[in-house]
C-alpha cells in the first residue's frame, strides 16, 4: 500500500472479525527494536479516557478487543505484533491508531525494511505498508483502522512524532504521567485526612474520629519502560533440606583445570552479553563501542605467521552498516596475563582493521601502572585500543542491572543472575582481586622489624595493592547499594600515577600504615580506612559535621539516639576548632552521658568522628583469615552498623504534655 491509501477489510478477506498486525523490520538493522501500541478513538478523534492507551506498560485490554502479542524473531529480522477482535470493540470507538515506539532517544531511520503487515486470524496476509523516510522520528502512527458503512476500513499513514510516545499520546487526549519522581497516588489523600475531628453533641464524651480519606486520583499511563529488577532476598526455597542443590544454567562444580575454566568464563559471558542488550552495551560501551546488534564468538582461529592464534573471545557489534570488532583474552583463578600473547592479538588486529583488545583477569586495572606492556607500531595508521576488564567490574555491571537499575525483561534479568550464580561459584575462578602479592609478606615483615627503608620497591608494590582492593571495595559496596562509591585521591590535578605511590609507599615505610578514602552517593563525608600493618589493627572511620544550629548537648543526645543500634565498642571523638584532641570514649560509656563529649575548655565543636576497630587477617589471601577478607568485613560492618544509622532521620523526643482535664460523660 501507498502512504495515504485505504482499503476496506472486507474486500481482503470477505470477514473482518479478527486480525493481526505486525510491524517488522529487518535483522541487519543493528539499530535495536520497536515497541506497538494502540490507542481507541472516539468520534472526535480523541481516547475517551487514559484506559484507552494500551502500550508495554499496558498490554491488553479486559474486553479483549486489544492484545499486545510480543515480539517475535523471523526469517529476515523481527516483528512485533497486536491481536485486535474488532467485534469486541466497544461500539463508541470509531478509530484504531496503530503506532510504535523506540525507547531510549533512537529514531526510526535507525531500521531497515520496516513495514506494518495485517493478517487474519489464520495468518494470511492481507495487506502490507512498507515506511521509509522516518529519519529521527522516535514514535510513528503507522496505520489506522476506522468505521465505514458498518464496516471497517484500513489507511496508510506513516506520520512520525519526534517527541517519542509520549508526545504522540499526548496529542489524542492522554494525559501521560512521565516525571521521574512520581509517586503513586493512591496515597495522595492520606496527610490531608490526618488531624481532622468530628463535631459531637456537647453531652457525649469528645472523642477524635479521623475524616475519610479523599478519593484517590486516577493513575495516569507512564510512557517510561518498566524496567525488571529481581529482589535481594530470594524467595523460600522448597527444597527439604539444604544438601538440595538449585538446577544452574551455567554449572561449573565439574570444572577441573584453569583451561577448562577460562573457556567457560568466557563463553557464558560473552553468550550473556550477546543476549541482554543492556549488559552487553554497559560493558562495551567505554572501549568505544558503538550501540548496536552484538554477536559474540570464542574459540575463534585467526592467522598469525606459521602458526594461527586463537583467542578466547571476538566480540562483534554492527550500527549502520559499519563493524566494531573486539578480541577477548581472559584469564582466572588469579593466573596472570601473558605480555606476549597480548602482544600477538595487537597485531592480528592492528592488520585486520580490528579496534580493541580486550583483557580479563581477576587482577585490577590501575591508571598509569598497565598490567601488561605491549608494543604500539606508530607507523601503523591503523590504532588498536587495549582495554582491561576485572571480574569484579563485570559481576558489578550485572548487580547494578538487576538489583537496581533494571533490564527490559524478566528473561534477561534471570540470565543475569544465573550469570552472577556462576561468578560467585567457588570454582569458577571468576572472583575479582585475592593475592596482595608476593611483596606482602617481606613488607609487614620489614615492618614488623623496622627494617624497611623508603625507597624499597616492595613497599610500591603493596602500595599498588592495595590500590587495586579498595577499587575493587567500591566496586562490591557500589553494586550491593545501588549506588556510585569511589576512591578519593586527595593529590594535585595532574600528579602522575606512579609517583603518588612512590610517596604512599615511602609513608607506608615511615609509619607502617596503608590508608584510603572512600565516597559514597548521597552520603555526607567520607569514610576512611586505615590498616596499621605494626598493630594489626583495621580502622575505619568517618567524620560527621557539627549542625550550623542548636546547642552542643542537643547535638550530642541526636548522635546518640541515631547511634542506638550501633555497637557499643565504636569510638566517638569530638573534633574542635582548637589545638589537641576533643573528649572521646565508646557508646557503651558515652551512652549514659553523652554530655562527656562535651570540650572542657568551651572550645567550639566542628564535629564528631566515629571509629571501629577490627584485627587484621594476616595472609596476603582472601581465605578466612586473609587480609582482603577482613578488609571487606570491616567496611561492611561500618557501613550496616555506623553510615546506615547516621542517614536515618531520628525526630527528636516529644515533650510530656500536661495531662488533661478528666471528662465526664453523661447519658442522656
């Protein structure tokens, strides 16, 4: 059919009772999908109410008459599809818009050989509309079908909204709800009813009787996806006892050799990145990969001299016509990355017209310290970017997704997690940063005995370390909170990299203590970590501003009561504007009298800091007395039991209202 024509139903199929209709377009698009939706107009072109909106946050009606099928793949590309039993249709609907959406800021002109096809309800093709010159246009009316005669008739439309779904809805009457902060508003009438009272006749006793609550405003239609998250807490498990082990997409328990694990790694990854657009576009997406159809491979023979190389992973993406293509080496099990095999892949795709290298190790990336030097052929016009992924920053990008953030579908969140599943596997070899290194022991030794210098490269070692664990800290803490917890470097703008550390690694010799500091998202001050390799103590540590208002006892009694929970061993200390150190002790002792933060001299409060105190493992490891492990148990401690307190809101203590006059009822 032509843009603009019309044909009725009944010419095509002799009945018009049921049909279906799909839009498709084609596989080498690379530009993502479309989204149908509906919408019931009245005789004057507009919805007779929200209900009449139906899109993938609402996918059918109860009537019937209007069901969002889905998408699904065929033999050129993939469709998305509406069922429509026009003899459900309420009789005061006169038109059916046909529409589609993307989602995300893309245009239409991003798909190939899009076409808007109408079949019966046996399948058989009635018509066909192919759409082109859509360019930027993020939602477009491709047809529509209307009453004619007591019958229906289809049109080619074709036209296209460039304010998205939203604004295409908007223009037939919907009132579309897509501010980010919307609450529901069912609870919209709850303040409003509080503090109300009845009248009641003088004799009877004055009893308070909240009004009813006003009625609830209708929910308008969001626009915004709905993204899939999965809960933190799983479900209770059916299983009569805990021998039962849960059946798992991806096994590893069989897994025998760093051979074995390395492919398997790599294959569930990439297969998971191919699969779940979100995953596969976060990971990719700072290697400056474009955004795209994904297809991954492993195991792929590539020439290279007399003998081919085979790296363990190509990952591939297509946008427009134009190829982005990826080699992947992976290592696990804490096995270090081979500079000279990193080297071949550079070449191979420096003469293949490649655009990466991508690693993957459990060892930590660190800026200006490379965890493998490759040689870079400037003569070569053709550029090959090396990129480093941990594992701890994948599990992080697949927490973030379905804790969180949210994928576009359930099936996608399930793969997530069973790709976590796999991850967190003991057996997997997939578990991020867990060897200090070799300079460990020598270093707290030397420590231990003063016998080591500045200037002693070990010492930059267990600096560079420890670097890479409270990375990977932020990273852990990031992906259980939702939120974005960073490493603070308190250094110049433009201090190189490796020269900070050799000045960390030469206080490290003079005091014997490795420190960091930690930001987290919306939370105010920072939270410190200090390990004291001479006392084998961990201290973590944040510092709280005093309030610009109110008296130092009411600051102090607030503290205690936000702190009720906490553990009785955290230190307070009161920090002051004057020289020394403030009044300090543990909650057990401050609890009963909290005016014993109070300065002595009157000098004036700045604030307080709050510490714990927890031994330190002594192992380079992360076994159950390593330090990585008690490094990761003391943070976790102090941000449960310490941060998590200080950010609830604690309304302070009402006063004793003077008791009332007694009332005396009389019956009448």
């Amino acid at each position: 059919m032509a843009k603009g024509s019309n044909v009725g139903l009944a010419e095509l199929s002799g009945e018009a009772g049921a049909v279906v209709a799909r839009l498709g377009w084609s596989s080498a698009s690379g530009g993502g999908d479309a989204d149908v939706s509906v919408l019931l107009l009245g005789a004057d072109g507009k919805v007779r109410g929200d209900g009449d909106f139906y899109f993938y946050n609402r996918p059918a009606a109860d009537d019937g008459s209007v069901q969002l099928l889905g998408k699904t793949p065929t033999a050129n590309g993939s469709e998305d599809r509406i069922g429509l039993d026009l003899t459900a249709t309420p009789a005061d609907v006169e038109r059916i818009v046909l529409a589609a959406s993307r989602y995300g800021g893309a245009g239409f002109g991003d798909l190939e050989d899009l076409r808007l096809t109408l079949a019966d309800r046996d399948g058989e093709e009635l018509l066909v509309f192919a759409a082109d010159g859509l360019g930027d246009m993020r939602a477009v009316i491709f047809g529509e079908l209307y009453r004619r005669d007591g019958g229906w008739k289809f049109r080619a439309v074709g036209q296209g909204y460039d304010t998205g779904l939203a604004g295409l809805a908007t223009d037939f009457g919907i009132d579309v709800d897509d501010a980010e902060d919307a609450e529901d508003a069912d609870e919209s009438g709850e303040e409003a009813a509080q503090g109300e009272t009845a009248a009641v006749a003088p004799e009877a006793v004055a009893v308070s009787v909240p009004a009813p609550a006003a009625p609830a405003a209708p929910k308008r239609p969001r626009t915004a996806r709905k993204k899939v998250t999965l809960p933190a807490v799983a479900r209770k498990s059916l299983a009569e006892n805990d021998s039962w082990r849960h059946a798992r997409l991806f096994p590893c328990g069989s897994l025998k050799s760093d051979h074995e694990r390395e492919m398997r790694a790599t294959s569930v990854l990439l297969a998971v990145m191919a699969q779940v657009p979100e995953y596969g576009r976060r990971l990719t997406a700072g290697f400056g990969a474009p955004a795209g159809r994904m297809e991954t491979f492993t195991e792929v023979s590539l020439p290279h001299g007399e003998t081919p190389r085979r790296p363990d992973g190509l990952i591939r993406v297509e946008r427009a016509g134009k190829l982005w293509t990826a080699l992947v080496e992976t290592k696990t099990n804490g096995n270090a990355l081979r500079p000279a095999q990193v080297q071949d892949y550079m070449d191979i795709a420096a003469r293949r017209g490649y655009e990466a290298v991508v690693t993957l190790s459990n060892d930590v990336a660190l800026e200006g310290s490379p965890l493998v030097d490759v040689r870079i052929d400037g003569r070569r016009k053709h550029k090959v970017a090396l990129w480093h992924l941990s594992w701890a920053e994948v599990a992080h990008q697949a927490q973030m997704l379905i804790r969180h953030e949210g994928v576009g579908n359930a099936a996608h969140a399930w793969l997530l997690q069973e790709l976590l599943c796999y991850l967190q596997h003991d057996n997997s070899g997939c578990h991020g940063f867990q060897n200090m290194g070799p300079a460990w022991v020598p270093v707290r030794k030397g420590i231990d005995e003063e016998t080591l210098s500045e200037g002693d490269p070990r010492a930059v070692e267990v600096v560079a370390s420890w670097e890479r664990l409270i990375r990977q800290v932020c990273l852990r803490l990031g992906g259980e909170l939702g939120q974005k917890v960073l490493p603070v470097q308190r250094v110049k703008r433009g201090t190189d990299p490796q020269s900070r550390r050799v000045a960390q690694a030469d206080r490290l010799c003079r005091d014997g203590r490795l420190q960091a500091e930690l930001r987290i998202q919306d939370v105010a001050g920072v939270l410190a970590l200090t390990a004291d390799l001479r006392t084998g103590r961990l201290r973590t540590s944040i510092e709280v501003p005093a309030p610009d208002h109110g008296q130092p006892l009411t600051w102090v009694k607030r503290l205690m009561r936000q702190l009720a929970d906490a553990p009785a061993d955290i230190h307070v200390e009161t920090l002051t504007d004057g020289q020394g150190n403030g009044p300090r002790g543990t909650l057990e002792r401050l609890r009963p009298e909290p005016a014993d933060l109070l300065p002595r001299d009157g000098a004036r409060i700045t604030g307080f800091r709050l510490s714990l105190f927890k031994g330190m493992g002594g192992t380079r490891g992360s076994a159950e007395s390593g330090f990585i492990r008690s490094v990761d148990e003391a943070v976790d401690r102090f941000h449960a039991t310490v941060v998590v307190a200080l950010e609830r809101r604690i309304p302070a203590p009402r006063k004793s209202a003077q008791p009332a006059a007694p009332v005396l009822a009389a019956t009448v």
